[in-house]
C-alpha cells in the first residue's frame, strides 16, 4: 500500500474517510482497495466520540468494502468478540456494584477478560509498592518481559495497577469499561477501610543524602493545543512510563501534577538507570498525529528537609532547576550526584561535562553535566539558562608538557557526604 502523503491526503473528500470527527479530523481512509484494507485491521485501534460514531464509521467501512469486494470476515468476527466482550464488562459494572464482598475483583476480571494471570495490585505509600491482596509487595513485570500493567490514579496519585497478558486490553472501549469497574470498586473498598489509603507518608520517605529526580514534558502548552482532549491520555501514557522506570529502579515517588514527575531514591545510581529506562523508551514510543514527545530529566543528590507534607530545602530547587535547564531528551545532573555515582555508573553510562551554569535562584554556578547511554540522544543546543555560564576559573594544573588534562579530568569533583 503507497503511503498517503499530507499533500493527496487533503485532496480527498470527506466521504473517503470511514470517519470523521466533530473536530473536522478524517481517520481510516477508505478510497482505494489497500487503504479499505488497512482500515479494516486498524478500526479496533481507533478512538471513536461516541457509540454512534463508531457505529456510523463501522457502516461506512463495511460499505467500502462491500464496493470492492472484499470479503472483511475477521474483521466482523472482532467486533461480534469484542461486542461479547463488552457486554461482560457491562455486566461486570453492575455485578461488583451489587456486590459489596472484598478481594472478589481480581477472580471477576479473570474470568471476563479470559487471563487466569491477571493480578490487581494496590498502591501503599508506607511500602513504596505495589501491594496483592494478602499485603504483601509485588514488583512489577520486569523490562522484556510481555505482560502488560495499566495504572490508575487517584488525584494525580498512583492508587491501582493490573498486571495482565499483553493483548487483554488492547481495545480502548474496553479498557475504558473495565478501568471504570475497577475504580468504583477500589473508591467504595477504600471508603469501608479494606484499602490501604494512598495519601502521601512522608514519614516513610528516606532521608539523609538522598538523590532526587524531576521530570517534565517539553513544549507541553503546544501538545495540549494541538491535541485538545486527546493529551489527558497522553499525559497518562507518559506518567506511566516515568512511573514504571521509577519504581522498577527502587525509587519512590514524591508527587505528579500536570506534567511534572517528582521522585527520590536511596542512592543515585538507580536514579540514573531510571531517567534512561525513561528516554529510551520514550524515544521508541509512537504518539498520535506523529507528534514528537520529549521529556526532560534533571537529577540532583544532596539533604532535604523531609516535613509532614514532603521534602523542602535548596537541594529540591536544584532538582526543578536541572530539570528546566534540560532539552526534551536530554538528562543532567549536578556536580553533587556526579561525586556520588563516582566510579560505580551503571553499566554503558557515561558523563559529559556541559561547564559551569548559573541556574535561577540558585546563589552558585552549578557544574552541569549530561548523562550519556546507548539509545540515548547526544547532540543538544546550550542548557536552557536565564544567564550565561559563569566564567571557567583559571586551571593551573598543566601537565609537565604545558597542556591541559582531559575535559572530564579538569574537574575535581567533591566527595558525597558520609
């Protein structure tokens, strides 16, 4: 099938789409044999308004494809599945409504959606895990390994995450039916106590010299203008990925609002291993419209003052400073976290010294430097300062044969507090 290009794509008319939005956006075009073709494999794929609209882009694709003779049977088998599919969901809602007895969601969402697998996790802030039924942690699915988990929030907090086959929810009707059962059950169990509140522990958080890591989705205000209300779902979809990186690497999350990400680890080697597990998948995801997402990393490693509410104190600004400095891509991190990583970087990580910045509100240049990793993007304009760096201090440590140490080694680099 020749690709449509934007340029043919706009001389067509709107009745060669199977659908066309409220907004005026034209998706599965069916004007020619192939295209009729790859909107039948694609129709599941797609984010319909409403019932109607996707009834209505469902009879036009069925029409196109009667025009050109094609027989679409694995397409009608899907959707009479996913029909089936859906009315156990349906019925599901009304089930676990009825019902009021705990622990009885995870049996129900095995049976309807076929995968004996399938564990609901709870999230529990005293832990910084994941929790099954019995109280016990549970780590998430490893890095390669085909099942999926999809996560729910509460207010911006991670509160319920199902661990499922790879194919289970694929469907986003679907999905969007069983997420919604799942939630009213969760809201209600916690209500009667049986669920362990998510609210923020600080109490539990570590302290001392800890690593601190901040992320942010660049030129986010564009996306939302371009995507209206289609970028909640990408927001989710990148909180996610930040939110899996983070806690495979044994960090904690401190909070998520808007299209921050704030979290804090123990040491600063599995927060770097975290910011890159971030970029590379990122880097490989494919978002809607072929829009370019990109994410910004800044960690920082010092003393916060740990209150009731979280943590305060200069080594937190540092953090939100690194992390505006950042491009979209990119991850940089302080002189503190760099001593501390010392030689013990993770494996195939790499540090490039971006020079000495002044960062808003910070009465110090701060020596940046740019975590380098296999997949990782290298190339990046000048940090994102309001000033320009601070000038180099004059380096007397010339070799015996008048010239200057390597770039890294012009650096001496403090050593992390005990």
């Amino acid at each position: 099938m020749s690709r449509l290009n934007a340029r043919r794509r706009a001389r067509l008319p709107d009745r060669a789409f199977a659908y066309v939005d409220s907004r005026g956006r034209r998706r599965l075009p069916i004007h020619d044999k192939a295209h009729v073709r790859n909107a039948l494999a694609r129709f599941s794929q797609v984010v319909f308004e409403s019932d109607a609209a996707r009834e209505r882009a469902r009879k036009r694709l069925l029409n196109a494809a009667k025009r050109y003779r094609i027989v679409p049977v694995g397409f009608i088998t899907g959707q009479l599945q996913s029909e089936r599919r859906h009315a156990t969901a349906g019925r599901l809602v009304i089930e676990l409504g009825e019902s009021p007895a705990p622990g009885e969601l995870e049996q129900r969402l095995r049976t309807v959606l076929r995968d004996p697998t399938l564990a609901v996790l709870h999230w529990s802030d005293a832990s910084g895990a994941y929790l099954d039924g019995a109280g016990a942690p549970v780590p998430l699915p490893a890095e390669g390994d085909p099942r999926g988990v999809t996560y729910l929030e509460r207010q911006g907090r991670p509160m319920t995450a199902l661990v499922h086959g790879p194919a289970v929810l694929a469907d986003p009707d679907l999905a969007a039916t069983v997420l919604a059962a799942v939630r009213f059950v969760v809201e209600r169990e916690r209500l009667h106590g049986q669920i362990q509140a998510t609210s923020t522990d600080a109490a539990a958080l570590p302290t001392g010299f800890v690593t601190l890591l901040m992320t942010d989705i660049e030129s986010s205000t564009a996306l939302l203008r371009r995507l209206g209300d289609r970028y909640g779902a990408l927001l989710s979809e990148v909180r996610t990925i930040v939110r899996t990186a983070v806690l495979r690497a044994s960090g904690r999350e401190i909070d998520a609002r808007a299209d921050e990400f704030f979290a804090v680890f123990e040491r600063p080697a599995p927060a770097i291993e975290a910011a890159v597990a971030v970029q590379r998948t990122l880097g490989t995801r494919a978002w809607p419209d072929d829009q370019d997402v990109r994410v910004r990393v800044g960690i920082h490693s010092g003393r916060p003052t740990l209150t009731d509410t979280g943590y305060i104190g200069l080594a937190v600004h540092t953090t939100a400073r690194l992390c505006s400095a950042a491009h979209g891509g990119q991850i940089i991190v302080s002189t503190a976290t760099r001593a501390a990583v010392g030689t013990s970087a993770p494996a195939g990580i790499r540090f490039r010294s971006l020079g000495r910045h002044r960062l808003p509100g910070l009465p110090d240049a701060e020596m940046l430097f740019q975590v380098q990793a296999p997949g990782l993007r290298v190339g990046f304009p000048r940090p994102r300062t309001a000033r320009r760096p601070a000038p180099r201090p004059v380096d007397d440590r010339r070799g015996l044969d008048g010239r200057m140490p390597p770039r890294e080694a012009q650096l001496e680099l403090p050593q992390p507090p005990a």
